[in-house]
C-alpha cells in the first residue's frame, strides 16, 4: 500500500477499526481500511454452515493491512505469469476492504467489488483490485472476499447450498448497517463482479435474499447461465468424496484440513476438464461449467431460485440498472497462453463446440472466411459463454435500465488479444500494475475513459452513452 500516513478511526456495528490515509496518483489522500472481518471464520462446526456475524471486539483493530484470503491454490503455468494470484491463509478470510475519501464524508455512493477467479481463486486485496482510484474520484470502494470451491459452492448433505453467495450477501449486509461510518450511502449501493464475480452478480440479481441491498449492477465478462441443478452439483461432490475418502456430508468433510480439501477439488476439476462427460458429470456442470469450472452456484429454489437468466426474465432485479458487458476475445485469454489456438485443428474445435453445446454452424462460416480454427473456436467459445448471455440478460430487461458494452483493447502479452481480465485494470485505472496482463504500453487515455465511465455509473447509473434496446450493437471500448 503506497505512501501511507497518519491513522484514523471508524466505530463499526462490530467495534472500532484503525485504518490508514493513502496517497493517491493525483496528489490527493484517500482513507483505506483493510481485512475487517463481516463474519465469524469459516472453520470447526461454521465450515459448511450459513456466515454467522463476528465476535464483537471492543479494543480498537488494526486495519491498515489485508487480511487473508480464502483457502486456494495459485494458477498454474503459463495463467500464473499473466494474472496475479495471493494464497494467503488465514481463518478470518471473510473480510473486507474499504477505501473512502474520507469517513467524515457524507452520503456518497458506494460501490462493492465481487471478484472472480472461476469460483475457486481470487482475493480482495490482488493490487489492480485496489480501491483508491475510485475512492480519489468520489466514491467509497469495498471488496469483499467469500468461500470458494468446495467450501463455498459443494453441494453437502447437512448444509445450506450456496455458501458462497450467502458470504456476498452477508457482506452487502454488512455495506447496508456500516457503511455509513464511513462516508458512504446505504441507499446507493452498486455491486460490481467481474468473471464468476459477474456470475455472483446475475445470481444476486435473480436471489430474494438480496432484494433491497443494492440499486445498481456491473458485470463484467459474466452472464446468467452459470448455475447447476443439486442432482449435477452432487456428482461433482461425490467424486470429490470418493478422492477424499469420506461420505459426501458437511460433517464429514468438516474433519478433512484444507489443504487436503484443496488437493481433492484441484484433482476433480482436473478430471471434469479432462473429460467433461455430461452422462458423467451431469449436463448443467458441463455447459454451466464453460470447461473451467467444477464448482458453482446451485438451483436451490431458495438463494437462488432457478437459472439467474431466467429469473431475470420473469422480474428478478427489476429496478436495478444493470451495466454488462464482454471482452471481444475472452477465450483467446484460456487458450492461447497454452498453445492450444495455434496448433487445435477444424475437426478438435468442432469436438469441443460439441461437448459444449454450441453449434458449429457460425465456426463453419469462420474457417470458411479465412479464421483459423484456433481464433475460429475462440471466437464461437466467446459467443457462447459471454456475448449471448450477456446479450440474453439486456434483452430480458426493461428498456433504459441496461447498458452493453464490448471491450477491444489488445494486449500483446502472449496472445491473449482483448481477452478473458484484460479490462480489469483499464477499469481501475491501475494499468501500470498491470504489465503482465495489459503489456508494457498500455492505452492510459482508455483507462482514463473507462474508468470514468463505471464511476458515473455507481453515481448517477448512466456511464455516459446510451441504454441497450433489444437488437443494439453493444457500446464499443477500445
């Protein structure tokens, strides 16, 4: 945390918190509280439980550095080189940061940051999540850190489905009793998610339990399809269970360490993208799954009712202005790191479409036109997980109340194009800590633009071109 200077106190419902003033890139200081806990550690009996509140403390608790992050393991090669990721343990993971102009303020718009990392990795305090860009600019910033994995997202006999979407939902609850302490609105709450963070976001959208904790939405490279049914998600637990040993119930996986928790989910996801089997694996794992992922929200007709596409459809979120959007190349950022878009050929790309569920029909027109099958299958992956259900979802709502986007900017770093994060840091306005995902020449002006966009929109709901009607081209950002 660049330049920080004298301390500064905020009481929470909890007990008090010491955070720091910060310079920011303008001259100007921002105040940043880092890792308070919203709710008790994850651990013992409360593993696979609903969050519950944190013990109260009276002593004043330091809040000047990040707390830890949820149990996980970092990225493999060649992913690790171009995203960062922090594995840093800790039992009071359950936490947030809050970066303010200044906890005297009053009444300022409040925007809360859902990160993604395929519902298994991420954390609040990776640096281009840093809020004191957005707190320079107006606004009070808090990211927000939730289970992951099989903690998470598991569906056990004996516990709640969708852990992790309870921990989003409690920590907005959180937003709406303190944030006030520290210059911020209750009333003018933006949640924002980027990847399976934008996935949180459609599925907070679409939940009852959410209604009312905020008034704006953003996803970014998300879309409303990722859910499984609690049949497929329990196919998913049961092999994890055969790998660990255990029956598949809270109680028993409870008893199993974390790391231990982590080898037997990293070997199931492993498995699933090996062979990505629906008569195996169930079909909503598969196709909900895009290929990356193992665990995810759950249909539980409670937290989360039906898919989060189709309960937008019939009202859910209704009132919420809603920015979505996607990156032009999101799959090159999967598959051209590891090589797979220069040598995959027509007849393995049209095998992976398949296993998909998409139609070849539109890679087909591609390949003919000249695309190799690589940037062909890409293309057709990106459509199918992001663009159209992104798409769906602006279609799905009332007019004027969504805004669509496509982002374009190439990075040069190894392929990738405009791909899957690439406009994470251009958001942020933190290209400059962001070389190994942008390149070393980043588009500052773009940063600048896109950056101002999204805090008019947590401000006043308009980013500053038009709402979507259906049959729009998105607004483009390159």
């Amino acid at each position: 945390m660049p330049n920080a200077s004298p301390d500064c106190h905020v009481e929470t419902v909890h007990g008090p918190v010491r955070g720091r003033r910060v310079a920011t890139s303008s001259g100007s200081t921002v105040a940043a509280f880092l890792g308070i806990p919203y709710a008790a550690p994850p651990v013992g009996a409360l593993a696979f439980d609903a969050p519950m509140p944190p013990t109260p403390w009276t002593a004043v608790r330091d809040a000047t550095e990040y707390g830890p992050a949820a149990p996980q393991v970092g990225y493999p090669e060649p992913i690790a080189s171009i995203l960062e990721n922090v594995v840093a343990p800790g039992d009071e993971y359950l936490n947030v940061n809050v970066w303010t102009p200044d906890p005297a303020a009053d009444s300022l718009p409040v925007l809360v940051w859902i990160h993604g990392g395929a519902f298994t990795r991420g954390a609040n305090r990776i640096a281009i999540y840093a809020g004191d860009t957005f707190a320079r600019d107006g606004l009070v910033f808090v990211g927000v850190n939730y289970r992951l994995g099989a903690p998470g997202f598991a569906s056990l006999d004996g516990a709640p489905e969708n852990r992790g979407l309870l921990d989003q939902i409690a920590a907005l609850e959180w937003v709406r009793d303190n944030i006030a302490a520290f210059g911020g609105d209750p009333s003018q709450i933006t949640v924002m998610g980027e990847s399976a963070g934008a996935m949180s976001v459609a599925a907070l959208l679409s939940s009852p339990r959410s209604v009312g904790l905020f008034d704006r939405a953003i996803m970014e490279s998300g879309n409303g399809i990722s859910a499984a049914t609690v049949d497929d998600a329990r196919r998913v637990t049961a092999r994890t269970s055969e790998i660990l040993g255990v029956e598949p119930t809270a109680q028993a996986w409870a008893s199993i360490d974390a790391d231990r928790l982590l080898r037997a989910q990293t070997d199931t996801a492993l498995e699933l993208s090996v062979n990505p089997d629906p008569t195996v694996w169930g079909e909503s794992v598969v196709a909900a799954g895009l290929g990356v992922m193992s665990f995810m929200p759950v249909v539980d007709g409670d937290v989360l009712p039906d898919i989060p596409i189709s309960s937008i459809a019939a009202g859910g979120g209704r009132g919420v202005r809603l920015l979505a959007g996607w990156n032009a190349d999101e799959f090159h950022f999967f598959l051209a790191p590891s090589g797979v878009v220069a040598a995959v050929d027509t007849a393995a790309a049209r095998a992976v479409l398949d296993r998909m569920g998409a139609s070849p029909d539109r890679f087909d027109d591609l390949v003919t036109a000249g695309a190799t099958a690589g940037d062909a299958l890409c293309a057709e992956l990106t459509r199918h997980g992001f663009s159209d259900p992104t798409r769906a979802i602006a279609d799905a709502r009332p007019d004027d109340q969504t805004f669509v986007y496509e982002f374009g900017r190439h990075s040069p770093v190894m392929g990738i194009r405009a791909g899957h994060a690439v406009e994470i840091p251009y958001v942020f306005d933190h290209v400059d800590d962001a070389h190994s995902l942008v390149g070393p020449d980043p588009d500052h002006g773009l940063a600048e633009r896109m950056h101002a966009a999204w805090t008019s929109f947590a401000m006043t709901g308009d980013p500053g071109w038009a709402a979507y009607r259906p049959g729009d081209e998105p607004h483009l950002l390159v």
